[in-house]
C-alpha cells in the first residue's frame, strides 16, 4: 500500500477549484490525509483488480466459446454423432441453429421476397411521428390522417430478429434450404455444444 506524507497530500489540495476559481484550503490533519491516502490506494488497487479480473473472464469466455461452438462440434462431426451420453448422465448434444440478418442495404430485397412468397405476416411495421401536447384526438387517427395533415413521421418496416431466426431455421430444414434466398437473408450456420 503507498503512503504519502503529509508534504505529498499538499499537492491535492493546494490548488483545490471550486466554481471555476482557485481557492486555498486548510489541510486536514495528518491522521485525515492518511486515511484518504488509504482509501485512493485501495480504489486504485480494486480498479487494476477488476480490470485483471475482467481479462481473465474474457479469456475464459473465449476459450468456453471455442469449445462449445468448435472443437467439440468438430470432433462430434468427425466421428458422425450429434449426441452422446456420458457414464455420469451427462447427456451432450450439438445443435444447429442458423443467424441471419435483414441488412438496410437488403431491406427492401428481403421484405418483398417475404411478400413474394406469402410470408408478409412476419414483416412489422412501425409508424412514428411526434406529436404536440394536447393532440390527443389526432393521435386516435393517426393512420388515417398522416398524409392529409402533412405530417412528418417515419414508416419502419421490419421483422422481428427472433422470428427471422426461427422462420430461417424452418426454411433451412428439409427441402426449404434450396429455395431459401440465403446470401440476400445473410444466413450463417452455427453448432453449438449443449450439456444436459
């Protein structure tokens, strides 16, 4: 632990600011500025703690990560299994999933593919506009009146990211995959290993 003398401690608060001028202070006792120098010691002893610590867990996390979505997915590949029972019950399984993605540049690409092939019912729409206090009417026909009142206001359409992943991992299975535009959805496959 760092000690500072009472010399040392001056230096904090010789010139203290306050309001944007420089003021002069009384230096507390001897016994005050060990304490505080105890106390910012300690901080700066948790902080580099803390910051080792969270070094540690993301190393930690990465070598989890390898495991779980490479190499024991790999080697369950290599040997031709999907799960495997262990003597202490422990019961491991590679799942497949699929990520994809609605990108702004494939936006409209994807969102007419949906409609072109009759899953218009994913896609979400948001209509945003702002609106002054005490237009509580107007808000009740919102929709019905945002062109007519020339009012600015933005239209998002969308689908969810959980339900283009489940709708994707559908697509994916069986005879879908072929069909299933996978460059323009961005469709990446993952394994990963589950305990059980």
């Amino acid at each position: 632990m760092i000690k500072k003398t009472k010399e040392q401690m001056m230096d904090l608060f010789e010139g203290v600011e306050e309001g944007g001028a420089t003021q002069k202070v009384d230096l507390p006792s001897k016994q005050k500025l060990t304490e505080l120098g105890n106390y910012i010691s300690k901080m700066k002893e948790l902080s580099e703690l803390i910051t080792r610590r969270e070094n540690e867990l993301k190393e930690l996390s990465q070598k989890f990560n390898d495991l779980q979505c490479n190499k024991i997915p790999d080697f369950f590949d290599e040997l031709g299994l999907s799960t495997l029972s262990l003597v202490d019950g422990t019961k491991v399984i590679i799942e497949r999933k699929f990520t994809a993605s609605i990108t702004a540049e494939n936006s409209g690409k994807c969102l007419e593919w949906l409609e072109k092939n009759n899953y218009g019912s994913l896609i979400k729409h948001d209509v945003v506009t702002k609106l002054k206090k005490g237009e509580e009417k107007l808000y009740t026909k919102l929709i019905a009146v945002l062109k007519k009142e020339q009012m600015d206001y933005t239209d998002k359409k969308y689908v969810h990211p959980q339900t283009l992943s489940s709708f994707v991992k559908e697509q994916m299975s069986g005879n879908g995959a072929k069909k299933f535009p996978q460059e323009l959805f961005k469709v990446f496959p993952l394994r990963f290993t589950k305990l059980k």
